[in-house]
C-alpha cells in the first residue's frame, strides 16, 4: 500500500519561507501535501498557490483585505476562512500532521501555541515566539508537541548535536554572516538608507528579518532561541561572523570536537530536514561544489559597532518578560525604519530604552507577555517622540 502523505499546514505560505517549503512539498513526488495555506495581505499569490497545490482550506487573516478580494478563483473544494483567529484552527486541525510556523513577528506566537497544544509537530521558523515566550513554550513542547527548528543556524545546531549526548555540549556557536555593514564605520552606518538594508550579501529573505540581519538583532534574537531550544544557559551560547553562510553553525562537545553542518545558503534545506525529520532524502537545495575552490572565514563579531548582540545576550540570561519586551520593541522600531520614521542607528538605541524601562518580571503568564508586546510597542512611539 502507498505510503500516507505527510499533511502539512504552511503558516504564512506567501513569505520568503512559506514559497520555499511549498517548492519542498511540491518535489516530494507525493511524500508531502499541502494540506492548509494561509497568507495575511498578498491573495492574488494566495489563490495562484491554491490552484496549484489544491490545499483543503486557505486562511486570509486580515480580514478587511480577505473582505475586498474577489475570491472567484479559488478551487471550489478548497474551503475558505478569514480572520486571525482562523490560524488557530487552521494551526490545529485534526487532518494536519505537521505546522510550518512561517509567519513572520509575534503575530505567529498564536497558531504555535495551538499547534504544540494539539501536540503537533511544529517545523518553527518564527524564532519570535521563542524570543517572546520561549519558557512558556518550550514547556509546552514538553508535554507531548514536537518542536523543530527551521532557522538554519537552530538546524544545524540540531543536526550537530547529534553527534553527542545533550550533558556533553560545552558551547553552541552560532554563525552570522554580518549582514551588508559589517565593514561600515559608525558615520557610514549614520547615512544607511532602506534599500541598503534591505540588500543582504548572502541570504534572499522577507523585509523584517533582512533588516534585523543588518543590524545584527537577528542574531541576538537567535541567541535567545538557541536558548530555549536547546534548553543551554545563556553564557555557553557564543556568535562568531562567518561571511560565506556556508557553515551554519557548530557544536563544541566537552572534549574540544566542533561539530559544524554545511551547505550552501539556501532555506529549502533546513525546511526539508524539519519537514521529514527524521529521514533525510535527496531534495531540491543546492549542493556545495568541492571541485571549487572553497575559502570558510571566522572572525569575533565587533560589539561596539553591532550593540544589538548584547541585549540579546541580556534577555537570553534574564528570561522572564525580557524577550517579549526586546521582540516586540523591535518589531515595532523595524516597522519604523521601514516607512523612513526612524535612523537605522536609532532602532537598536530605542529597543535598549525600552527593555531598561520595563518593569521586570521572571515568571509572566502568557497573557501578560502578549500584554507587554503591546506596551512596548506603544512605547517605542513615544521614544520617537521624546
Ligand atoms: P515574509 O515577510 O517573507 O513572510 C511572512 C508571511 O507571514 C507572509 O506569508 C505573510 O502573509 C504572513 N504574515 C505577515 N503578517 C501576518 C499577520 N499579522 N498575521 C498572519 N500572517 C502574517 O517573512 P519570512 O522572511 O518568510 O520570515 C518568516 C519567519 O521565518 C520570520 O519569523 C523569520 O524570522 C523566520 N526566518 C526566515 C528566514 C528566511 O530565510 N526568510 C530564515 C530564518 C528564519
Ligand atoms: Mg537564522
């Protein structure tokens, strides 16, 4: 008898993550279905995805641009809902056998938690609910959910880790390319435009994580997830830059092993290891060329000029309601710089303020963490404004 196909849900199935795992699914020759599409504003690319991946059911989340749409040309087996809470349903349906949390800020943070709850395998590359709620949910994940890293430096960290037992991991170092700056001198990055920023050398990724690569809050953001994922005290979780993008990220095992995963820059991979786990197979990502020349360069990352790392580092170490304060500022500052209302220097600056504002609190229910991403957004306005 033929092998069931897995039935995927792709949270988010219009961004930069969700069309590279529908290019997974679609070469899977069967093995993968896309069984749920959702998309928040672009719905024309939405129903072109419909027509040809023919999901049971679509998501438009926002509900005013799913109100206005023409809805015509959908497949009319494929079933449609709208609004935000919609994900929930969509995030545990009982004819889904995997999540792709693929929606991007903590707007993904709901349909995860329903996902871990209904105690679904969730292939996570919304490192933001790990930032915001990581505590709270990699509880979660405890009880019976399966949560699987999708972020390439949290894949290979994974596929690293393999190599040893969990009590023998000394350190877990996470790569960055350093993002389009990394040689710019503070005046330099003073005149950064959006459409430099929006420019990465290595990886093609949707607007708010190209900007969080350039001022390295990506990477802090990561040294929070890596935290929770992993379940690793802050002070073992170290960043050097590596501007090739070729090694992912490495593990050092108490003995002095580093154990490194490698492969071309490319997002289909670690979405298609998440997505089979625990089988590996052949696959559509690019392969590196040894027949070439190959040149792999560290060097420490420098702190002064990316200050970013640093209150990454601080919430990793602080839990409690420090990363739902330093995620949501953040969000909110990218939102910022993007409409041409803030410096790309000024985003860091007022993330800072922000966190050192907050009224700390080690161990915050849910409710108060999703409270407290709309305080610091508030605040970070009135920062624009002081
Ligand atoms: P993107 O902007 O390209 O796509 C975001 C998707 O989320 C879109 O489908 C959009 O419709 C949906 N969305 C946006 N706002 C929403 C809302 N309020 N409610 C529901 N859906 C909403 O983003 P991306 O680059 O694909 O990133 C997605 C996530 O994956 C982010 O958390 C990012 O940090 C992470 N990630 C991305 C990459 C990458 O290569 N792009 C790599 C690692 C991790
Ligand atoms: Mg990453």
């Amino acid at each position: 008898m033929a092998e069931q196909p897995k039935r995927i849900a792709v949270l988010g199935s219009t961004g930069s993550i969700g069309t590279r795992a529908l290019d997974v699914i679609e070469s899977s020759q069967g093995r993968l279905e896309a069984t749920i599409l959702t998309a928040h504003s672009r719905l024309e690319e939405l129903v072109r995805q419909a027509q040809r991946h023919r999901p049971r059911i679509v998501v438009a989340t926002d509900p005013t641009a799913a109100e206005a749409f023409d809805w015509r040309r959908l497949p009319p087996d494929c079933e449609l809902l709208t609004g935000p809470e919609s994900l929930i349903a969509a995030a545990s349906h009982p004819e889904v056998d995997v999540v792709l949390a693929g929606i991007v800020g903590s707007a993904g943070l709901a349909s995860t938690w329903a996902a871990l709850e209904h105690r679904k395998t969730v292939a996570l590359a919304n490192k933001e609910t790990l930032v915001m709620a990581g505590q709270q949910v990699s509880a979660l994940a405890r009880q019976g959910g399966t949560l699987l890293p999708v972020d390439s430096e949290h894949s290979a960290l994974f596929q690293a880790s393999q190599a040893g037992r969990p009590a023998e991991i000394e350190r877990l170092v996470l790569t960055a390319s350093g993002g389009p700056f990394r040689h710019l001198n503070p005046a330099e990055l003073q005149r950064v435009t959006v459409a430099e920023a929006l420019s990465h050398p290595t990886w093609d990724m949707g607007p708010k994580i190209t900007v969080d690569s350039a001022t390295m809050m990506n990477k802090a953001l990561e040294i929070v997830e890596a935290r929770w994922l992993f379940d690793v005290p802050a002070e073992r979780v170290a960043v050097v830059i590596h501007p090739q993008s070729i090694v992912h990220s490495m593990v050092e095992f108490i003995d002095g092993s580093v154990i490194a995963q490698l492969s071309p820059p490319d997002m289909r991979l670690p979405i298609q290891y998440a997505l089979y786990y625990p089988e590996r197979v052949a696959g559509v990502a690019k392969r590196l060329d040894w027949a070439s020349a190959l040149r792999l360069e560290f060097e420490p990352p420098n702190r002064e000029r990316f200050p970013a790392l640093a209150l990454g580092e601080q919430c990793a170490a602080a839990g409690g309601t420090s990363g739902a304060v330093l995620n949501a500022a953040n969000e909110a500052a990218v939102e910022l710089f993007l409409a041409g209302d803030l410096h790309f220097t000024e985003i860091v600056p007022a993330c800072r303020s922000v966190l050192a504002a907050h009224h700390y609190e080690p161990r915050p229910t849910l409710e108060r963490l999703i409270e407290l991403d709309g305080w610091a957004r508030q605040e970070i306005s009135r920062w624009m404004c002081a």
